[in-house]
RNA sequence: GGCCCCAUCGUCUAACGGUUAGGACACCACCCUUUCAAGGUGGUAACGCGAGUUCGAUUCUCGCUGGGGCUACCA
C-alpha cells in the first residue's frame, strides 16, 4: 500500500471513547505500516457544545498511548492551522463559490419554522426533509433579508441520484439522493457544519482515506456531492464498525461511555488497551495475540477490518491487562504501581511487594486492596475470624506469637519451618492455622502469600500486629 | 416510519461449497495449593428462520425475523 495521510478528527465537546480512540489506532496504524503521515485535526466547530479543557484530554490520550501525530496542534505541519474554527474565512469562501455555481443557496427560516415543518411530515409520515422554501426566493429578496443576517447556506441536493462508492471496509454502498436533506453547510453563526469543514480541509491536507465510524455512512453522499461539485477527487473511504456496549447500544458520552483515560486511570496499561481494542471490529489469529507495537504495525490488515458491530467485553481488557501486567519488569511496575499505592508508600518497600502481587493483579487499582497492609496496620474482624478459621483462633495466634519470637534468620524458608513444625506439634490443621494468622496480620481472607508477606513486613511489626490482637 | 448496514458459542472471532464448525476471553470441573491468584488439564457452549441454486450449503441468491446506524444551524 502506498504512503497514506489520514487524519484523526476529534471535535473538542468532550473525550472520544473506545469506539472514537479504536478508530485513531486503527487509521494511525495504517499510516505507520505505510509510512504515510497521521494527522490530528481539531473539529472545533460547534460552539454550543465547546468544551475548552477537552482538546488537552484528547491529546493526552493520544499520547497516553503514544500514537504519534505527524500534523496536528503543537506540531504544525505543512497544512495549518489545524484547528477548523481559525479556517472560517476558507469555509466561507467555499461557500460562496457553491452559491455561485448553483449547488448552494441561502436559506432564512427560522428554526420554529424548520421544527414546525420537521413535525407535520413526521405527523403525515413523511421524511422530514427541508421544504426548499427559501430556494424560490429572488435575488432582490435574498439581498434584503441578508441585510438582517442570520441566515444559513444549504447544500442543493439533486433530487433523484444515486451516489455510490466502494467502501474500502463496508464493500459497495449506494444511497439515492432523494432521501437526503439539503444539508446546512454554513452555518448563522458563520461556522461550518461538519459536512462542509470535512470535505474543504480533508481536500486541503490532502487526506488520501477517510477513516471514519459507520454512523457516517449515510451522510457520505453530502460529501460525493460537494467533492464533485468543487471538482476535486474523492479519497478512499473506510467506514468503521462501531463499538457497541453491553447493552447493544451504540457508545456515546451520553451513556456514560468511558475515556481511555478513565481506563488508564483505573489502572489499565496503555499495551493491554491498545491490545484490546485492535481485536475489536478487527482479526488476527485466535484474537488474544499479545502484539506489540511493532508487531501491530506490521500485522494490521484493514482488509480483515469485520463489517459487524463489536460489543466491548470488560473481561477480555482485564486479562489483557493481566497478561501485560505479568509481563513488566518490577522496576517498571513500581513506577506504575506508584499512583495507585498511598500517598506516603516507600518506593521502596513498593518493589519489594511486587513479586508477591505480580501475578495477583488485573488492574493497577488493586493494589490497594491486596497490599494494602503493608502499609497500614489493618482493622481485624473478629466475625471474619470465627467464620473462616476453624479451632480455636485465638491459640493458634498466641503460639504463633511464642514461634515467631523465638525466630533469628528472618527469612520465608526459616518462618514456614518453626510455623510448620509448631502445626505439626499440636495437630492442628495447616490451612486453619495460616488463615488465622493471615487474617490479623493483613484483615483479609484473600492476601499474598503470608510468609512472604511477613519477611517484607518485619519481624517487629509482625510481633506488634499479634500482641495487638491478644491484648483485645 | 424511511434509507443504509449487519447476522457463527454469553463476548471477540476463524472458516472464503465438502471441517467431528477451530481459537481466545468468560464460565464450569479437576490438578497444583496454608488464602486469593497465576499456571496446567479437561469440559459446557454457536452457524436466527424459510425458500431456492447445487451432488452437497455456515459459506451463493431471495424473503422473513432480529440487531445496529442515520434521519439537527451536533459531530
């Protein structure tokens, strides 16, 4: 495949989901494996929905994942600026030239006159679909009512075509034109509207496909049109299929639907998210591949991109995560470990824990929960006690307490022996006996395993945690 | 409602006319084991329905059903 130029077009009303972010891979992985560019460009041209903190969120996440961007905010490029709401006077500009040939014109209704309209045909069952009421208008007229301004420019949609292209991803698609509105292209306020800023810029920076999610499909024809009324070529175009949630239901900010940056921030790493998301709406193998990066770049194929809706399992992320979280060095674990420990945790004592949580963690955010005590001296409770541990808990812990003293070399092959010779001494049952000692020294049921987690824990805050327990 | 798209285990998917319909996640069982994990072994589980085409359809065609998307001066 020849070098591409995608781009990724997020508009700045919030953060794009997994849905949004998978379509960002999957175009900034086509433009990787053919050493083409990937661009980001800031559709910033709603004004009522601008989130200003929003665009810093969009980038982060892109970086947050480290997809590169070649053109784009605070790397500039050949094409800038690539922000739509500083190219108005270009849309504006087009628009006029649209006007000019007849494919455009002017319309002044107001929207209680456009909702008015829109509810009588949905009330007669029809399409509800722009009367053309301004299109009759004279050219007197047009010029005095454009005196008072607000006014719009809409696309004249032939009547009765058919628009076709072939879909690198969705196969051959035709829609007819009579099922179309006359798209607002500008709008009162003097910005575009999607349909137009996408066509102008995606020609400017000379986008060669558009990669983009399905819920495109249907205004694609808008687009065919304008790029042929301007004369210009039309690049390939890849619809995506989207990500849907667990209820079937397209994601959307609306629903809640998550960032990658909610996910980095419950501990998901960045390898396991982006390992997930390729295998969704796309296939390799058996789908659990762990792929690097590299390996990904290579791998990818956007002919085996599935036309089919994705549903996003969270358990697939989670044993990704697992996977990747196994697979870090200890020495990078603990620096991503660090966020998700307490504030005042040794660094230190950090690495220390993380061979005996390795293996024990899906997300980063466990953490807490499984090491917890290494920390804080945990709150014992005496039902937890009663219900887990057969016996008589409270001997077991005053003998293990005489044991444990009476150990010098301070090591986990040292403590299993005294503890298992003292179990063996007095019959008791193994299992009975470490979830007694488990439990006062972590106050969980579920813990590393506990001689190990002792070692860490120092012979003097293990006798501590005892006594503490026996003095009540 | 109209237009467009889609249809294999619960989920992600493989299959490109002939397979005991494969894998992965999840789930279940067993092994390992002082808990929980991890790991190992095994198992349950799918071609939506109906017509064609064909010697033969999961695979091709049509219809139905089901699901999704779109139907804004939002993207």
């Amino acid at each position: 495949m020849k070098p591409v130029r995608v781009r990724f077009a997020p508009s700045p009303t919030g953060l794009p989901h997994i849905g949004n972010t998978r379509t960002a891979l999957f175009a900034w992985l086509l433009a990787r494996q053919t050493g083409g560019r990937f661009i980001v460009r800031v559709e910033d041209t709603d004004q009522k929905r601008y989130q200003p903190q929003s665009l810093e969120k969009i980038l982060e996440i892109l970086e947050f994942l480290e997809l590169d961007w070649d053109e784009g905010p605070r790397v500039g490029g050949p094409h800038q600026p690539y922000f739509q709401s500083q190219r108005l006077d270009h849309y504006q500009k087009i628009a006029q030239e649209l006007i000019d040939s007849g494919v455009a014109y002017y319309c002044f209704c107001s929207s209680d006159r456009l909702e008015k309209l829109r509810r009588e045909q949905k009330e007669k069952g029809q399409i509800p679909k722009y009367d053309r009421h301004c299109l009759s208008l004279s050219e007197k007229e047009i010029e005095k009512k454009k005196q008072a301004g607000n006014y719009v420019v809409r696309l004249k949609m032939p009547e009765n075509l058919n628009f076709s292209w072939k879909d690198l991803v969705q196969g051959e698609i035709t829609i007819n034109s009579k099922d179309l509105d006359d798209q607002v292209l500008l709008k009162s306020d003097g910005y575009p509207t999607y349909h137009l800023a996408v066509v102008v810029d995606d020609h400017d920076m000379k986008i060669s496909h558009v990669i983009r999610g399905v819920e495109w499909i249907s205004s694609t024809p808008k687009h065919l049109f304008l790029y042929q009324s301007l004369g210009w070529p039309v690049p390939a175009l890849m619809h995506l299929p989207l990500i849907l949630g667990p209820d079937k239901a397209k994601l959307s900010k609306r629903h809640g639907a998550k960032s990658v940056l909610d996910y980095r921030d419950e501990g998901y790493l960045k390898e396991a998210l982006i390992n997930f998301m390729v295998y969704l709406g796309w296939s390799y193998h058996d789908n659990s591949q762990i792929l690097t990066k590299e390996e990904l770049i290579k791998a990818f194929d956007y002919q085996k991109i599935q036309k089919q809706n994705a549903i996003f399992d969270i358990k697939k992320l989670d044993w990704f995560n697992g996977q990747y979280i196994r697979m870090k060095k200890d020495e990078e674990l603990a620096q991503l470990l660090k966020p998700f420990a307490p504030k005042e945790a040794d660094e230190d004592l950090i690495k220390k824990i993380i061979p005996l949580v390795k293996e024990r963690l899906a997300r980063l955010s466990e953490f807490r929960g499984l090491a917890g005590f290494f920390f804080l001296s945990p709150e014992v409770s005496q039902s937890l006690l009663k219900e887990n541990v057969r016996g008589n808990y409270k001997n077991y812990l005053k003998e293990a307490l005489l044991v444990i003293q009476s150990i010098k070399d301070w090591q986990e092959g040292e403590i299993t022996r005294k503890l298992m010779a003292l179990i063996k001494k007095k019959s008791w049952q193994t299992g009975d006996f470490f979830m007694a000692l488990r439990i006062v020294i972590a106050g969980s049921r579920h813990t590393p395993p506990i001689n190990d987690s002792l070692v860490i824990l120092g012979k003097e805050e293990t006798i501590q945690r005892l006594q503490k327990f026996l003095k009540n």
